[in-house]
C-alpha cells in the first residue's frame, strides 16, 4: 500500500529530523537545564554544541525550542544573521530598551579609536545592566547558532553579561551551536570564555543511532531488513544529513518498507545529491586556498579509509602541524576530550583525491 503521507525528511532546512536519533548527553544536558529555568534557578553553565556542518546541531536546537515552548518560557532562537552584532543582540533579547539601543548606535556614531572603545564598554555595560533587570522579572532562554559568525565583541559581552545574570541567581540561558572554528573564535574573545562552557561534541552517529533515524520515521523496528539497511547507512556514512537525504529519496519510493529495490532507486538520486554536495565542499577548499592540504590529509587517511589518526601521524604524514583551517571546515575533526582525528565526511576525502587526479 503506497505511503500517504506527507514525506518528514527534510535535509538541510535545519528543523528537527522525524526521529531526533543519539545526542543523548546533549539532550539532557539542556533538558536539566530547562528543569533549573523553570524553577526559576540559574542553570549553572551555558552550553555549546560544536562539531563539522550538516550532524545535526540546528536540529538539535530546534528540538530544544519545542521543548521550552511547551513549557511556556520565552525562547529566542536565532542565528548570526539575525543576531551577529551587539546591536541585533539588543533587538533580540531586549526589544524594549530604548536606552540599550541609544548606546549602541553611539558606538558607530563615534570615531575611531579610544572614544569608540569608550562607547562600545559603555554599551556592553547597560547591555548587562538591561538583562539583568529583565531575566530578574522573567526567564529566558537565548539559543544561537552559527556561533562562529557572530562578531568577537558582541560574543563578549553576551557571555559576560550570562555569567552576571547567573551570578545573581537569575534564571537566563545561553546554548551556542557552531562549526570547530568556534573554539578558536571563543579563545580570541576571551581566555576563559571556552572553558566557562559545558561543550557537547556533535559529529556522525553510531550506527545504532543512524538506523533509528532512519527506520523510525517509517515505523519500522531496528530488526527490519538489516543486510539492506546496513549497504543504506554505509552509503551514508552514519552523516545525518546524508541521512536526511537518503530517507528523503526512500520515502518518495512510496514503499512501506526498505527493500533491496527501493535502495536501489532511492540511490539515483541520492547520489546526484551527495555529489552536488561535495562539488560544493571542494570549491569551499579550493577558495580557501586549502585544496592541496585537503588532498595531504586525504592520502594520510587514505581516501577517508582510515577512520582516525593520531595527531603526531597526521602531522608527519602531511609534513606540517594540523592545519587550522580544514578544522575548522569540518574537513578533519577531532571530538572533544579526544586526541585522535577523524575526517568529517570519509567519503569526502575520496571525491578529492578524484578530482586532483
């Protein structure tokens, strides 16, 4: 019988997946969290989910809205777009503080140099001042992401102004969600900025993890066809958003279950799919200037066959110190309290060495 509904995979619009599958310390991470707010404590720490693009972190937090919607407490969720400068901090969090946004149109107004700083602290301290006064009256939760885009001041005065409000006992929290290169940006902003965080790696999901986001939104159990399911999930590479995509693929088979068949259709698609993808990564590399360091790593992992390598191997495979910039690509990822790198997407790697011949 042909599947009626509306298909739930949607890869790449950053809503929570049918099945949120894995990222459990995260999940309760932020769900105690939430307990403390709605108590009306403070959390204690703020979070960060950090890890390469397209696992998951958007879909992550946008889980944790629906969460705190039910609860009734005011939620901002924004990205660097829309909240990347002290000023769209202001519009976000304080809609109401005309005395905030007086201050900080004073930062541009002013010229250069000791009177700009002058203005930018004086803003940054009513900034602290304005939330302060408002996360006394109310709970809030503020979730950001593209964390690694918002400008260095704006993300100084947001922590420091969090770590005042929870200082006081009030109940306000901050989840940031960002690529690696966040980390380094944290550490220019501030030496403790990182360190004042509970961090949350976000990178590829086990496999029992990467078979229930994709049978679940079927309704099928983790014993459904396993040989079949297996060849779908190697293809993807336990990668959520491959994930997302091929289960997007599947369910327009309007097949009940995961045949040896609908696999087969499905990976037309899906693999015009991945390959536009990594058409794209390329060029993000190649403009970069860190195409050839890519395909270095690449052959140190052989084409993404080799799932992890010791930092002091990598390095003198590529005969140079791990470059920061395909960390913070994605393109190599080291998981937090981990020593070792893997590759962000193996697969990836491969594409690579093809392309360069």
């Amino acid at each position: 019988m042909a599947i009626l509904r509306e298909n739930p995979f949607r890869p790449g619009a950053g809503s929570p997946p049918p099945y949120l599958a894995g990222r459990k310390d995260a999940k309760d991470a932020l769900s105690l969290r939430l307990k403390y707010i709605l108590s009306r404590w403070h959390p204690g720490s703020d979070c960060v989910l950090i890890g390469p693009r397209g696992n998951g972190k958007t879909a992550l937090l946008g889980w944790f809205k629906k969460e705190v919607d039910k609860s009734g407490i005011r939620c901002v969720f924004a990205n660097a777009s829309s909240a990347g400068t002290l000023e769209q901090f202001s519009i976000q969090l304080l809609p109401g503080s005309q005395r905030l946004r007086n201050r900080v149109r004073q930062i541009g107004a002013t010229v250069a140099g000791s009177g700009a700083q002058v203005a930018l602290r004086q803003a940054q301290t009513v900034f602290e001042q304005e939330l302060l006064g408002a996360c006394e009256k109310n709970p809030l939760i503020f979730l950001l992401d593209e964390a690694h885009k918002v400008e260095r001041e704006a993300m100084r005065a947001l922590l420091n102004a969090s770590q005042r409000v929870q200082a006081e006992g009030h109940p306000f929290l901050v989840v940031l969600a960002g690529t690696p290169e966040l980390e380094r940006e944290m550490r220019k902003a501030g030496a403790t900025f990182w360190e004042r965080l509970e961090q949350h790696g976000i990178n590829r999901l086990a496999r029992v993890e990467a078979r229930q986001a994709l049978l679940y939104p079927f309704g099928l159990s983790e014993s459904h066809n396993p040989r079949v399911v297996n060849e779908a999930l190697d293809e993807c590479q336990d990668y959520s958003f491959f994930i997302q995509s091929l289960g997007q693929e599947l369910w327009n088979q309007n097949s009940e279950e995961i045949t040896a068949g609908s696999l087969s259709r499905a990976l037309e698609g899906f693999s015009k799919r991945k390959r536009l993808f990594y058409s794209r990564r390329y060029k993000e590399l190649k403009d970069a200037g860190a195409i050839g360091l890519a395909a270095q790593a690449a052959l140190a992992f052989r084409g993404g066959r080799v799932n992890s390598l010791a930092e002091s191997n990598l390095e003198k495979a590529m005969g140079c110190e791990t470059p920061a910039i395909l960390r913070d690509l994605g393109y190599i990822w080291q998981p937090l309290g981990e020593t070792r790198y893997e590759p962000g997407i193996p697969s990836l790697m491969g594409y690579v060495l093809d392309e360069l011949g």
